[in-house]
C-alpha cells in the first residue's frame, strides 16, 4: 500500500511549452505576455483547468540553438519572450490565482554564447577556463574518446584557438559545465538564489544525469542494435559525485521556505525502483524528486504499467512525492504514441495515480504529433522527421486562421485546428477536454483519488487496476489496454461508474462488470 504524504501529492503540474502557447507581440513564437493572458484558463476563471503548478520550459537569454535549453544568462529574459518585468507580471498574476510557477534550470551547459564560456574559450590561462571541460586532442587529432553526443555525432569540438576539445553532452553551442569546479557550483547557485528570491516556488531542473561525468574518461561501449552499431552512452553521465551535485542545488531550494524542484534523472535501468530510490534517499526528497518515465518509455501494456507502478509505489517510502510523467516536449504526444482512445484511458491513470500529476500542454486536447514538412524542421536534434517539433506545434485554442495562437503565421504549423481547439472542445460533453475536466475536478475533490491510499488489486491479465481510498471513500480504477470486452469480477464490489473514457448504458455495478475496448473506468463504493 502506498500513503501519500507529501505536501505536492494529488496536485496537478501543468508544463508550458513557452513558444508554443500563446504569442501576445505578434512575431509568431509564443511569450510570457501570452503565458499570463491565458492564466484564467489554468487557474482560477470562469473556465479553467484548476490546474495548481505550472512549469514553464526556458524563456532565459539564449540565441536559441536549442531553443533555450542552451542559456547564455541565466538571470534574464531573451527579448522574444519579454522581459524580466513580463515574467514578474506573471509570478504575480499566478501567484493571485494559487497557481505555483516552476522554472526550468539548465545547470548541465551553457551556451556557447554565455560570457563565461567566451571567457573560458578566449584561452588556456582564462580564469573561466576550467569552468568548461577541455581536453588535448589524441595523437592522431581524434578526439579525446568516442563519447556522442545526445542530438548525434563526437560530444567533443574542437578550438582552433587554443588547440583544445570541449565537451558538449548536447549541441556544439551548449557546452557542459565543469560541475567539478567549486566556482561554477557557487555561480549556478546564486542564479537559482535570482529567482528563488523573486519568489517562484521551484524548479524543473534539466538533463541532471550528465551532470558528473566518470572520471575515467574511457571509451564508451560499442553495441550493436539492429544490425547497427552504435556507442552507448555510459561513462558521459550517471557519475560517482552526481548526488553531491544534486544535493548541492537541493540544498539552495532547501534554504527557502515550501520550495520544490523535479529533476529530469535518466536511469540505466528505468523498470526499477533501484534506480530512483537513489533520488529520493541520496537528496533531500522533502524539496526533490524525479521524474519517472516509465509511462513514457513502457510498451502500452497492462503488465508492464501494473509492474512498474505496483513496483514503484512499494519501494518509495513516507515524505517520498512521485511523479509519474506520460508526456512531454521531448516526446511524441500520447495520442500518437499509443492510440487516440488509448490516449483517453491513459488521461485517467495519468489524473489518478498518486503523486504529482504532470501534464503537457495539449494533452487535455488529445493533439497528437504533427508532421514537419523538412523545409520547416526546427529542432536541433532532428534525427527523426522534425525530431521533436512535432510535439512542440502551437496550442490551437479556437478556429481562427492561427488558432488563437497569434495573429501571425507560427514558428510551427499548427495541427489540425478544425478538429482540437480549447473553445470547440470545452462545449463538447464527449470531447477530449471534457474528459480531462471531469478528471481535475476529481483528482481535486474525491477525496480518495485527491490524496487516498493505493493497493493493486488483482485483475485480468490485459486490465491494470488499482484502489485509492480515504476515509470512507474508496475507488477503483480500472483500465482495459486490450481491444477486447473484458469481464472484471470481483464479489466485494458494489458502486457506481462515476467517470467512463466511453459512453456506457448502466453506472451501477455489482460484483462484476463488463469493460469495454480500451476503456478505462473510475468506480466509487458505496
Ligand atoms: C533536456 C530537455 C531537452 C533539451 C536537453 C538539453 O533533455 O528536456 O529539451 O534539449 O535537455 O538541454
């Protein structure tokens, strides 16, 4: 059994995409002008979400090689997204609806456009110097070893200037800090301190597994995948001082009152409780915990989602929040990876799972991954067709020519407006957005999905069930991942349907009742 415990438990975290929610100047990329205009519909309007945080991806000085994720001041606003007044606007804007405001915090690299790598790059004896990694070139010129990238190729470039490689984990233009440095723990402290001081209440802190590199600095292994081979990223990231790190930054947002952070930790091996209970023992887990992907990265299976889940919940301990995440800005949306009803069942594990629920803008609307023509592709990292645009395209919040979006032609295409806009679906009783609304107002007020226990129940092999009680409430989830009607028996149960992905003729249940093809059910006890 799991007993929530954490004060985040059973809140809603709701991810912004900055450039893709709502451009306010005009120039067709999204920004923080556009964040606030759209508050009352996260929190506290006539037609909200009522979602209780927000995090917002970066909106930091950066010339964009990675779309912020590659910061050259942390302590500012890049100009497409405003000002550092257009973000103090929104903290308080927020902060008036009881909407928390996470930022994202990139402490792995910079950009390459930062003052401390130009300092650092200018030459051998800079005092910046060491902030970045740099290593001689081996004898015949190669780099230093065979670690890749994560967007692909060497992770190393090559200075002409000073005769030197750095590392850069990610792009060329985001070069990984030197964590080893007590100097850049300290610099990236006090730009924490900025904003913590201005009064946001934490952070999503970004690519935190390549922050401690081995020492060692050896060759990665070469597999081979598909008749392929490939290098396999190990001794680039997961290092022995990763913890000290992590601490280190914990312990900032330690220093402030009810402050929160959620690391994007990847695991060597994401099916296992080993791999997080690190997180939660080796950090202080009352201001920290991480993702769990395995929503994302799972076959959509019923087996695989009881395991991990039941798995999961057992091993975290008391003051431990789990945040179990099914999607986001660097994943295909739901509805493509798994199926569009699919999608509709997985939007009730996704708002009655303990923890703290995340979702991904757009999810509430069922978007699914739009196709980038190539002459259009923008992300960096686009091995695949458009790499990650296709779940970066622009919230379509009604049926105007840019959807509400902007007035302007978008930096991405939008998808397919006439079918999922925020206005068109909000009176639609069946619709995607709908389903999402029942499920907030459910996970806020029944008490038993808001913050009850769980218990795994036992189920047909293709139906992931569990129960969340609280008092005298107890309900039971059911979610069928087959194509099939699928019989639940069970001779204790006795209640009503109060929340179906699909329309049903009967609410009442006794001892058993019928499921149908990748439906998901919420039954209350009576
Ligand atoms: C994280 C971000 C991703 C970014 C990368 C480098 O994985 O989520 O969008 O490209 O880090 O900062």
């Amino acid at each position: 059994m799991y007993t929530a415990s954490h004060p985040l438990d059973g809140k809603v975290l709701y991810q912004i995409y900055p450039r893709s929610f709502r451009d306010e100047n005009g120039d067709g990329v999204g920004d923080l002008k556009g964040i606030t205009r759209k508050l009352d519909y996260l929190r506290g309007g006539d037609k909200s979400l009522n979602v209780d945080v927000i995090w917002i991806s970066p909106f930091f000085t950066s010339p964009m090689a990675d779309f912020g994720y590659d910061v050259s001041d942390y302590c500012d606003v890049d100009p497409l997204f405003g000002t550092l007044d257009d973000f103090k606007e929104l903290l308080k804007e927020a902060h008036a609806r009881g909407l928390e405001v996470l930022i994202d915090f990139v402490p792995n690299h910079t950009s390459d456009e930062h003052e401390w790598f130009k300092e650092a790059r200018a030459s051998r004896d800079n005092p910046k110097r060491d902030w970045y990694i740099w290593r001689d070139a081996r004898a015949d010129g190669s780099p230093p070893n065979n670690w890749q990238s994560v967007f692909g190729g060497s992770a190393w470039q090559w200075e002409e200037a000073t005769g030197q490689y750095y590392l850069h984990s990610f792009h060329a233009k985001q070069p990984d800090l030197n964590w080893e440095n007590p100097e850049v723990q300290q610099a990236i402290a006090e730009a924490m301190r900025f904003w913590l001081d201005m009064g946001i209440d934490g952070f999503r802190v970004d690519a935190v597994s390549w922050m401690a590199k081995d020492p060692s600095y050896g060759d990665d292994p070469i597999r081979i995948a598909d008749g392929k081979e490939y290098i396999e990223q190990v001794y680039g990231k997961n290092g022995p001082r990763l913890f000290d790190y992590l601490s280190m930054i914990a312990d900032v947002v330690a220093s402030y009152e009810k402050k929160f952070m959620v690391v994007e930790a990847w695991l060597p091996e994401w099916t296992n409780m080993a791999g997080y209970d690190e997180y939660y023992r080796k950090i202080n887990a009352a201001v920290c915990a991480p993702f769990n992907f395995s929503p994302i990265l799972a076959p959509w299976e019923a087996s695989r989602f009881k395991s991990m889940t039941d798995g999961f919940l057992e091993g975290v301990e008391p003051g431990d929040l789990p945040v179990f995440c099914f999607s986001n800005h660097d994943q295909s949306r739901i509805a493509s990876r798994i199926g569009v009803d699919e999608a509709r069942a997985a939007a009730v594990l996704q708002l009655t799972l303990p923890g703290l629920a995340i979702m991904y803008y757009g999810d509430e609307l069922g978007m699914i991954d739009r196709a980038i023509p190539r002459d259009q592709v923008q992300d960096p990292a686009n091995g695949g067709l458009g790499g990650r645009d296709p779940e970066r395209t622009p919230m379509p919040w009604d049926d105007s020519q840019f959807g509400g979006f902007s007035e302007v032609k978008p930096w991405l295409p939008l998808g397919d407006i006439s079918m999922e806009n925020v206005a068109n679906q909000w009176e639609r009783p069946h619709s995607m957005l709908s389903l999402y609304r029942e499920l907030l107002n459910l996970r806020r007020d029944n008490p038993a999905i808001h913050k009850g226990d769980y218990r795994p129940i036992r189920t047909p092999s293709q139906v992931f069930g569990y129960t969340r009680q609280s008092g005298g409430v107890t309900v039971t989830v059911l979610v069928n991942f087959s194509a099939e009607f699928i019989t639940y028996e069970d001779a204790d149960l006795s209640g009503e349907v109060i929340l179906a992905t699909h329309s049903r003729d009967t609410d009442g249940v006794h001892a058993r009742i019928e499921l149908g093809p990748r439906e998901a059910l919420i039954i209350e006890h009576r």
